[in-house]
C-alpha cells in the first residue's frame, strides 16, 4: 500500500508561486503562460506590453473587417449585384446624353422666383408741380385721392373753388387740381394777404413763401400784408387745412323759409308737432349708395341707397321749415324741424309730398328718391343736426 504524503500548500518565495509537496517533491503548478506573464511583471514591463498587445488586437480587428468587406465585394461582382456595372479604374463609364427640351420643368409652390432686371429703375422723385386730373365716370373722391396718394380731404382744401367743399361735387369731365403732397392750393385773390391766408390755412407765411414751385421771391414779395402776388395765380400751401363750409342755411319755426312750390311763404310757426326723440329709417333701403359720414371731407350725411321713385319718410314728427330746390347741390329738399333742437335734411328728391308749413308725422310719407342736384344717381342724402351738437353721425341715433 502505497501512503499518501501530500503535505499542505506551500508559498514559493517568488510572488504568485504556488507548490505543493509530494513524496517530498516540490511541483510548481502554474501555466507557461502566467510564468512568463509573472517574469515580465518582475521586469517592470507589464504596462507596456499592455498597451502593445491593445494595439496588436486593434490591427487584428482591422485587417478582419478589411477581409469580410473585400469577400462581399467579390461576390457581389460574381453574382453580378448592385457593384456590377461600377467602372473599374481601366474602365470609364459610358456618358449618356439627356434631351432636355421634353423633359417638363420641376417647378415648386415653396420657390421664390426670380427676374433678372437688366437695368435698375431710379426711384420717382417727389413732385413739387400741381398737377391736373379730369374725372371719369366711377371716380370718387376717395379714390381719386388714393391714386395720388393723397388724403381726400387734400382734395377738397385744393379745390374749393371747383367742388366747393363738397365731395359730391365731382362729375365725368370736370378737371380738378392735385396738389404733389397733402395740403391745400389756393387762388389768389385782389386784396389777399400772406398773412390772412396762412392763418386761414393754419401755417405760417414762411410755410408758402419757402415752397419752391410757388417761385415767390423775398426780396420782390413786398409787404406780406399785400404781397406782390397777381390775382388768379394759383399758391401751394403744404400742410395747410381750414374750415369746411356748410352750405345749408338754418331754418327754425321761428324764421323758416320761403316755398314757391307751396306759393306762400311759411311764416312763423308758433304750434306744431313735437318729435319722439327717436329716428326711423327715412326710406325702404338700409344700406348706401354713395359716401358715408365723414366729417373730414365735409360729407356730414349718409347717402342711403334706392331707386327714383321709392317713398321718403319722416325719421321723426314735426314741422317742415324747408320744402323747395336748393342752389348749393342738394337739389329738392326737405328741412324738418322736430321741435326739441333736433332737425332732419332729405337732398335730392325727385318729387315732394310735403310742402313747407305741414306737420308731418313719424313713418308719414313727405316725397320720394330721386338723384336732382349734385348727385351721381338715385340715393337719400340724409343728416341730423342738433342745435348744440351741429350735424352727427345718423348710424348713432337711426333705428334698426
């Protein structure tokens, strides 16, 4: 029987060394491969070879994806896949001419376009030259205005003595006057004076002497209160803005006026129907047909849309003070006097109903639409003035 001497494990006096003793036998056990690594530690060389061995592995790594990509390529040539036809480097690919004029355009809603311009056109330089315009059939004022840039109002301060403060006095061949820029154009008058008419015009003296398409000269101007200025000449005033005109005399039941249609005058009303305080729609249309309320081109009215011959209403109860034709564009009118320091204006009818003197109910029938006067065509010229407010805007005070 042979006895078992093994004897317990023992430390080598090298580090790492593991022996174990049989039959008193040292037997170092440890792999070649951790000897030589333990040897190299010994050495001082284990993070270099480290770093050497990671290089090696990453050139290993390399050279492996080199080989599997080059193996798929060649097959894919073999098996004539999608690197068949790629030329080669002795080998240039045929070039294959594209006929473009059938080929339609590739257009896209997200493009901008663009235009070659081959010249570049210098901006419009500002006028300081009053110009003319001759009114066709469709112009209003606005319009006009628009076209020129210009405010409307400009419109009317230049052309008073055409269209006398009164937009609707624009007919289809009338010539008016454009000024270059917003302001007024003034004819000059025997005995006017530079400091009258700028004051007139809110500006200073200076404003219309330094203007220079006026070609006023200081030095030969003279005295301002008399000005050296022919009558008839015709003087820029930029800026300029004055007082509109209001060409409807007031008639009360006190003083009202006289009426040739009734033939006799209408003399002084001491009684009479007293207004509600309310205002109906004085015609069967509710919307317009012409300018609207607009104090800054002096059309304080509505002009209400119809046809000759449809029925006027009285907006409220009173007394006619004004039954006759107007000289100043209103054509046939009808002035009522309400009697609680309201009065209603109805221009351009075609007949009367109602004559001056007659008291007249609300909703009561006083003529019918016509288009007399300054008008343009069939339509109601309709205000409401107040003895303390002057004229306002009806669409505040008519009931829907």
């Amino acid at each position: 029987m042979i006895e078992n001497s093994q004897s317990p494990l023992q430390k080598d006096p090298e580090e790492g060394t593991i022996k174990t003793e049989y039959d008193n036998e040292i037997v170092d056990q440890r792999s070649p491969a951790e000897k030589l690594w333990n040897r190299i530690l010994h050495l001082g060389l284990g993070e270099v070879s480290l770093r050497a061995a990671t290089a090696v592995v990453s050139v290993i790594l390399v050279l492996f994806v080199i080989w599997v990509m080059s193996k798929f390529y060649l097959q894919a040539q073999g098996k004539g896949g999608a690197y068949e036809n790629t030329p080669t480097p002795t080998q240039i690919a045929p070039i294959t001419v594209v006929n473009l004029e059938n080929v339609p355009a590739l257009t896209s809603s997200f493009g901008i376009g663009r235009l070659a311009q081959p010249h570049t056109d210098r901006p419009a330089e500002p006028r300081t030259e009053i110009t003319t315009y001759t009114i066709v059939s469709g112009d209003t004022l606005f319009g006009i205005a628009e076209k020129f840039g210009l405010q409307p109002q400009s419109l009317l301060w230049s052309n008073r003595h055409i269209l006398g403060d009164n937009p609707e006095n624009i007919f289809p061949g009338v010539e008016i006057l454009i000024p270059p820029i917003d302001g007024a154009i003034y004819q000059w008058n025997t005995g006017d004076g530079l400091n009258g008419v700028s004051k007139f015009y809110n500006v200073t003296p200076d404003v219309i002497l330094d203007w220079p398409s006026n070609n006023l000269d200081r030095n030969t101007i003279g005295d301002l209160s008399l000005p050296n200025i022919p009558a008839g000449t015709f003087v820029f005033i930029p800026g300029g803005v004055g007082e509109f005109t209001d060409w409807l005399p007031k008639y009360t039941r006190e003083e009202p006026a006289t009426s040739s249609i009734s033939g006799s005058a209408c003399g002084v009303i001491t009684s009479g129907y007293i207004g509600y305080g309310s205002f109906i729609w004085p015609t069967t249309e509710t919307y317009l047909s012409g300018y609207d309320y607009d104090p800054s081109t002096n059309h304080r009215a509505i002009d209400i849309a119809g046809a000759i011959g449809n029925p006027i209403y009285a907006a409220d109860a009173g007394v006619i003070v004004y039954s006759n034709w107007n000289e100043n564009g209103y054509g046939n009118l009808i002035v009522i006097d309400h009697g609680n320091g309201w009065q209603s204006v109805y221009a351009h009818l075609d007949t009367f109903a109602k004559y001056c003197g007659e008291n007249v109910d609300q909703g009561e029938i006083i003529g019918t639409m016509g288009t007399t006067g300054n008008s343009t065509g069939p339509h109601l010229h309709f205000e409401l003035r107040h003895e303390n407010y002057g004229a306002v805007n009806p669409w505040d005070y008519l009931i829907y």
